[in-house]
C-alpha cells in the first residue's frame, strides 16, 4: 500500500536553479531527491478555518491535460466531502469533453428529445444532491465543441449561486476560458495519472496557463512582451527565464512586472491512481522540475493510490465518500480537501468564523 510522502515543516523545496532548460519528462519519474520534498498532511481530525465575509466563496478549479485522470471523480466527491462539513457547495460541469459530474453524485442525465435539439439550449440547469447541501449546476444539454458560449452562460450560473464552495470542473482542454477559469481561482488543481503522456500534458498545459498569464491583457508588461516574443524568430525565448532576460535592458519595469508574475503562479498538482511509491513521488518530481526550468513555484497537493472503490461507486452511482468512508481514496480526499481548504481561506478574506470537523 502506497502512501503520500511529507515535507517536514521548515524544510526547504527543492534548491535554486535557473529555470533557462527544456523540460526533461524524466525527471518527472526520476528525480533523486523527490523522496524528501513533501508538506505535511494537515490531520483528518479538528477544525477546518472559513471566511465568512458575505458574498465570498472559495473557488476550487479541477483541469487536466488528458482525460482519464479522475478529474471529474475528485471534483463531486471533494464537493460531497464540503458538504458534510455543513457547509453549502456548488460543484459546476464545465468540461466540454462530456459533463458526467451527475453519474458521480447519483443524479439523473439530462437526455434532449430531437426536437429540442433545433431550439435553443435554454439555462444552465441547477439540481440539489438528495440529502446534502450540494448543488450541480451543468449545461442544458451537451456542449458542442467551440460552443464556448454555453460553457461561460454555465461558469456564470454557477458563480451566481451563493455558496461557501464553487468546485468547477474545467475539462482538460487549455481554451481561453479554461485558463481564465483556473489563473482566477483561488486553488487551481491540475490533476495527472502517472504514465509519459500524463506527464507531458501536464507540463503543456502548465506552460499554456503561464504564458496567459503573462501575456494577457492591454497593460504595458504584457504588450512589451507579446511585441518581444513576436519578434524571436528563431525561438531564443523558450522560457520566463529568457523573457525577463530579454525585457531587462531596454524595459527594466516590464521585465520586473514579469518576473512577479511568474512568482504568483502557483498550481497544485495533484496525481491520481498512483499505485507505487515511484508513482506517488512523482508529484515531486514534477514541482522541482518546474522551478528549476521555469521558475513556476507549484504545490504539490497529494498523490492519491489507486483503489477499486472509485470504480465500484460509479457502478452504483453513489459517491465514494458516501458508500466507502474509510476507503484509501476517501481519505485521500479528506487529506487534499483540508489543504485546499486552508491554503483557499489563507490567500482570501479574513477568517472570521471557525467551523468544527466532519459530521458522523
């Protein structure tokens, strides 16, 4: 049985490096001091803190570079996790791919007739979870690809609902409106299965969400740098690293401008259906190859083994949580929801309430 590795309190990530190389998807798998860069798990016991500022909610996104990662399975059972807390939750279906959050909370597919396939969708549609404070909000029908306005009109929906946590599940691909979606979170989560392609999509969709980031916008930084980027013919500027290099002659502010933007890109990573210790120690790999090579400063959030309850519940269309508490994946929720939780209330309002632990 594997287990999450740990960073100790106080111990250093993983060391200084110019982040000026290309990516190496080795070191996703074999990087000799992974086994000792880990954050301590926050205990499955106590009190969780909130901010209960009116009107402000912590916003959980969930993206993937490649489907089959369990995205989707996460989402519903961290939204049903929240729930228990007593807390009120809306989990959004925003995955252009195919939204099926309804299959992992138990709810019903929405089947259009023919006909109303010739009228227009209608609203995104909002269902309660029986017996929870859970809430599904999900396009009216399929989206169709590039039917990006269905996407937003649903994303806009679900912002509207008052909750204390909006789970939106993102989908894995890395359009405009999914990268906005995850830039503007307050925790974004980036969740992999531990195999090459896994890897490889991670880090593309990594660097796409960055480079939004900086180039965004109508602001002097980013002009200066889509114009500088433009004219490197001959593809010199691979990285942040080179950018603010490039920037810091002639546009000294720009480039500081940049560089502080990278410092505030920090995404957790999340691996899935890990079933050896060098699965699970890949996350680490991943975080210290990102610093090195990009400056990218990302959290490593869990690396949850693999375990036939999720498969099981499906079949049942009953959540996970639910059917099997004391499952390894259960508590590996647990562990994941506690830290985005925390990590979410600390970048947000001020904390003017504390709530206490899980409901029996």
């Amino acid at each position: 049985m594997v287990r999450s590795p740990h960073r100790r309190a106080g111990e250093d990530t993983a060391p200084e490096a110019s982040p000026e190389e290309s990516i190496d998807l080795e070191e996703a798998f074999d990087d000799p001091e992974a086994g000792a860069r880990s954050d301590e798990v926050p205990s499955l016991a106590g009190e969780i803190l909130w901010q209960d500022e009116p009107g402000e909610k912590i916003v959980v996104v969930f993206a993937g570079g490649k489907g089959g990662t369990g995205r989707s399975l996460l989402a519903a059972n961290l939204g049903v996790f929240v729930s228990r807390l007593g807390r009120e939750v809306v989990v959004a279906d925003l995955d252009p791919a195919g939204a099926n959050l309804h299959t992992y909370l138990g709810l019903e597919p929405l089947l259009p007739t023919p006909g109303s396939m010739l009228r227009p969708p209608g609203p995104p549609r909002v269902d309660r979870v029986p017996g929870m404070s859970l809430r599904l909000c999900r396009p009216p029908r399929a989206i169709e690809p590039g039917d990006d306005a269905l996407r937003a009109e649903t994303a806009e929906m679900a912002k509207s609902l008052e909750a204390d946590v909006l789970i939106m599940d993102l989908g894995l691909q890395a359009d405009p409106l999914t990268l906005d979606a995850f830039l503007g979170a307050d925790a974004a989560v980036l969740a992999l299965v531990p195999e090459p392609a896994g890897v490889e999509r991670a880090y593309a969709f990594v660097r796409a969400a960055l480079f939004r980031r900086l180039l965004e916008g109508d602001d002097d930084p980013a002009v200066v740098a889509r114009a500088v980027l433009a004219a490197d013919h001959v593809g010199q500027l691979a990285s942040p690293a080179h950018l603010v290099e490039a920037l810091s002659g002639a546009h000294p502010d720009a480039a500081e401008a940049i560089r502080a933007r990278v410092l505030a890109f920090s995404p957790y990573l999340l691996v899935n259906k890990c079933r050896t210790r060098a699965d699970v120690e890949m996350v680490d790999g991943m975080v210290s190859a990102l610093r090195r090579r990009w400056g990218i400063t990302a959290e490593p959030l869990a690396a949850i083994e693999y375990d036939d309850a999720a498969w099981t519940s499906t079949r049942q269309r009953r959540p996970f949580m639910l059917e099997y508490p004391g499952s390894n994946l259960a508590q590996g929720i647990e562990r994941m929801a506690r830290r985005l939780l925390a990590a979410a209330v600390r970048r947000g309002a001020p904390v003017t309430q504390r709530a206490g632990g899980i409901e029996p």
